[in-house]
C-alpha cells in the first residue's frame, strides 16, 4: 500500500486518498451494506454515549449498523486495509493506535449530520477518524458532500462520497458535516482508538 498520504495527514491533520479501496471491494462492501439494510440490521444513529445517548433526526439523520467480529469476508478484507494502517502509523508516529471501532452507515435521501466533533465528551480514546466510502457513481447533483473545517480553511472544503475514498483526520480537531443527500448514501465510519487511561 501507498502511504504517502500519512505525511498529509501528520502536516494539515486530514487526508483525503482516492482509491484507498479497490474498486471490487468497495463495490462487495456497497452490496455486503444494502443487504444488511434490506434485512433490517440498521438502527437510527444516536449522539452522545452511555446515558447521553439519544436519536436525534434533526441533527443526525442516518441509520447505523455497528461492526463486531462477525461480519462477512468482504468486511474481512476491509479490516485487513486497517490493519496496515494502523500498523504504518504506529511504526511512524508512536500513536499507540490499539483498536478501530466502527459501523456502516447509510444517509437515506433528505438526511444530513449538523456540523460536529467525533469524540465523546468523557472520553478521549477516539484519536483518528476513518471514513470510506461506497457508492458507485456517485453525481455533483446527488449531494451528501461531507465538508471539513481545517483551520487552512475556514470556510470549509468539500469532499463528495465517491466509492474507494478515504477521509482520515485527527478526531479532536476538525469540525465537519455531512451535507443533505439525494440518494442512499453508504460508508464506513470509524476510530482508530487508543487504550483508555484509567482515571
Ligand atoms: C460521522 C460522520 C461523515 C460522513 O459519522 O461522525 O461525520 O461523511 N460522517 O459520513
Ligand atoms: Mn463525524
């Protein structure tokens, strides 16, 4: 794997990797995730954790379905891109990244996420976030664009959900939305967590 893209990541804290998946594996995972939804496995997303865990349409509008080790061999295949680049980071950067946790997620048409940070507010463990994308073909006018707001660009930069992409930023320190799509839109959305202090 090409690992040019950690520099980015390290100088303006995101990276934005086209082709981060094969077009074959983004396209099995597209299909592993639409039957899932067909099936029922998704679940409306919530905000917040533990107690302060609510399903909040407004803000966040897409349906989840979280990972565990029981998925199927195209997610095995993904996992397996994790796994080398947690370990590349590792080796480079003494993060300590330990586990990725994460789930699909699907944005019917009309749903959005309101401008936010990923980590937890009592929890710090989330360091890096991942997300990939899987819709083939996706248009300018389908819409669900996510954008971010590095401090270089304040009035934000946006980035379509095209199938094989891979968006990595520092999870503390970028603010980003996902703006009103107009069709299904499927991802994969995680953290590279590290292991948490005791307090
Ligand atoms: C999230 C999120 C962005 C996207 O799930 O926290 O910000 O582009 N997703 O799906
Ligand atoms: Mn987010």
């Amino acid at each position: 794997m090409d690992f040019n893209w950690l520099d980015r990541l390290q100088a303006e804290g995101f990276a934005v990797v086209d082709d981060f998946l094969d077009a074959d594996v983004a396209h099995g995972l597209w299909q592993s995730a639409r039957r899932l939804k067909s099936e029922g496995r998704f679940r409306g997303a919530g905000i917040g954790q533990g107690s302060d865990h609510q399903v909040q349409k407004r803000i966040r509008g897409d349906e989840v379905l979280w990972w565990d080790g029981k998925m199927g061999p195209i997610e095995s295949k993904f996992s397996d891109r994790l796994t080398e680049v947690k370990q590349a980071i590792n080796q480079d950067w003494f993060l300590g990244l330990w586990e990725w946790e994460g789930h699909y997620a699907c944005y019917a048409p009309g749903t959005y996420y309101e401008k936010h940070v990923d980590p937890f507010r009592e929890d710090d463990s989330r360091v890096l976030s991942t997300i990939t994308y899987l819709n083939p073909d996706w248009q300018k006018e389908d819409g669900g664009e996510l954008v971010i707001y590095p401090t270089s660009h304040p009035e934000g930069l946006k980035i379509e959900p095209k199938a094989g992409r891979l968006v990595v930023f520092f999870s503390e320190k970028l603010p980003h939305e996902v703006l009103k799509t107009r069709r299904d839109r499927y991802s994969i959305t995680g953290w590279f967590k590290k292991r948490k202090v005791q307090r």
